[in-house]
C-alpha cells in the first residue's frame, strides 16, 4: 500500500481445474471490497498473470482478457500485465519483452492504462512498445535495481532532458550535456554557497595514521 496508489496482485494463475468463471471470482470480489474501502480520488490498480505457460491449465490470454475487462468494470484504473510463476510445469518462452504481447492483447479490450513488464531492458525497447501502442506505460524492476539511474541514461540516450537537483548539474557525461536541461551555473563558489539554491554536498575523508 502506498500513500498516493494502491496495487492489488491477483495470483489468478493457481493450478487448479476450476473453470476460468470461478478463478476470477475472488479476486473480482476481493478487488470490489478494496476498491470501496480505498479513497474514490485515488488510484487502484492490479497486477494479473495472463497465462500460466501449462497445456491445459485452464487459464490463457483469452480468459486473461475476460478477467481484464471485469476488472475495469469494477473500478480499476490501471492492469500491470505479467503472467507465469506459479507450475512446476510452466514452460516459458523467454526472450526480451516476452510478455509484451500479453499487455497488448488486453489493451485492445479495455479503456483503461496497461503496463507491459519482462525483459524490458533498453530505451530503446521501452521507447518502441509505447510508441507502437503495445502498452501505454512499461515497468522495470531488476534493470532499477542493478542501475538505479536507468531512467536518466534512458532520456540521455533519446534525447530527452529530465529535471534533476542542482547538485547533480555537473555530472552528466559531456556528450549527454543537455539531459538536465538548459541549466546555467556560475563559478564553483557561487555554485557551492548560493543560499536560494542549497549547497552542494561534498564528501571529506580524513586519513589517520595509526
């Protein structure tokens, strides 16, 4: 739960021989209960598996679809689109944005924002899914966890300028020298005591001998 949003992660993909109708029905009910108890200003989304990747399980794209649609009926404001993860039996066909094709199917069934996840790795990837409608936002989670400045080399390398602390303004790459903007700074003192601004942080190491 967070202050401003709240997602629900609905493990629809249990191996079970339920018929697609009844694995939908606790969470649909579970969903509606919180979507009432949740502020109606605030957004609520939800996390589905579209295939369990079982011959024969019981749940594919096709019921993922179903449930999708259901679930915007009763109030959700986003569908963050993953699958798999729950067989031993599960057989994944990895590759890079594998999944990405699970957000694009429900997107074409419902109104509401779809977020593609898996083996999103690159800009230029992520750039090319929204681009071509494949989903309207992605998701990273391993790729922020190894650099946690994904996104700034993302924008730097499409040509893009995001808005970062002054502190940060001298240390974009010389070929990536308008990522920050048109920022303008004056010399090292004005820089480090300007009181509107705050100070720059530097760091101060002393060696003792022992």
């Amino acid at each position: 739960q967070a202050e401003d949003g709240i997602r629900d992660v609905a493990v629809t993909g249990v191996q079970t021989c339920a018929l697609p109708i009844y694995r939908m029905r606790f969470p649909l009910q579970l969903f509606t209960a919180m979507r009432a108890a949740w502020p109606a200003h605030k957004p609520m989304g939800l996390r589905l598996s579209a295939t369990d990747w079982v011959e024969g399980s019981g749940w594919d794209i096709a019921d993922a679809c179903e449930f999708a649609k259901r679930l915007e009926y009763v109030g959700a404001d986003w569908i963050d689109v993953s699958s798999g993860g729950v067989s031993r039996a599960q057989q994944i066909k990895l590759g890079p944005g594998y999944q990405v094709a699970f957000a694009e199917a429900i997107k074409a069934v419902v109104q509401i924002p779809v977020i593609a996840v898996g083996l999103i790795t690159e800009a230029k990837q992520a750039e090319a899914i929204i681009a071509n409608k494949q989903a309207d936002m992605v998701a990273l989670g391993r790729g922020f966890l190894w650099d946690p400045h994904w996104a700034w080399k993302a924008a730097a390398e499409l040509g893009a300028s995001i808005a970062a602390p002054r502190q940060y303004w001298r240390s974009n790459p010389a070929q990536y020298k308008d990522v920050f903007g048109k920022v303008r700074f004056g010399d090292r003192k004005s820089t480090r005591l300007n009181s509107s601004h705050g100070y720059m942080s530097y760091a101060v190491f002393c060696l003792k001998k022992k």
